[in-house]
C-alpha cells in the first residue's frame, strides 16, 4: 500500500502533506482498507461493462496524465451534465490538498453557477 500512495504524489508534493496523508491513510483499520480497495476495483469493473449516466451537473478536476486523450469525452458519455473539465499540470492524486486555494477557486465557481 505504501508504494501506491507513494505513486499518487508528485516531486511537487511537500514531504509534511506527504507525511500527513500517509498517517492518516495507514491509521485505517486493514478491514475497511481492503473493502475500500475491493469496492473501487468492482465498481471500475462495472463501469466498464455497462456505464452509467448521471444527470446532475458535474466537475471534474484532476492531475493530468498521459494517455488521456478522449477523457472528457468518456466522462460527458456518463455526465452530460458536464460542467467543467480541469487536467491540472505539477498535481498528484491530492491536488485539493497540494493546491487548495486553486481547487476550492474551481469548486466555488462551480457550486456559483448551481
């Protein structure tokens, strides 16, 4: 577990929110860890096999990643609702907490315009 949550910061990541989430995601019971883990893999699987559409207005805000292209795409398929659409450069997986003035700035305009 430790080199997955290692994957998810980036050289950006400062090494005390690097140490603060690691804390508190290795503080969690192993049981709900792993129902975690299992229920993401089987809702990925599921996805797959028969995606859903959701109607309500959505965000999407997320480190940018190669290989992404047509993402949006994919998400407006599931979110036609799709409000915003955001690949942030030098985030990691917590980019709320790398760059929290940046992301709330990007929600709060969001939930604005609700």
């Amino acid at each position: 577990m430790a080199k997955m949550v290692d994957g998810m910061f980036t050289q950006q990541t400062p090494e005390a929110l690097r140490e603060q989430i690691r804390t508190r995601m290795f503080s969690t019971p192993q049981q709900v860890l792993a129902s975690a883990m299992e229920g993401m893999m089987a809702l990925a699987t599921e996805w797959q096999d028969r995606p859903r559409r959701f109607e309500a207005p959505a965000l999407a805000v997320m480190a940018r990643r190669a290989g992404r292209a047509g993402y949006q795409d994919y998400l407006r398929g599931i979110f036609p609702n799709l409000a915003g659409y955001e690949e942030w450069d030098g985030a990691g997986h917590f980019l709320m907490m790398e760059q929290p003035e940046r992301f709330n700035a990007v929600l709060a305009g969001f939930l604005e315009a609700r």
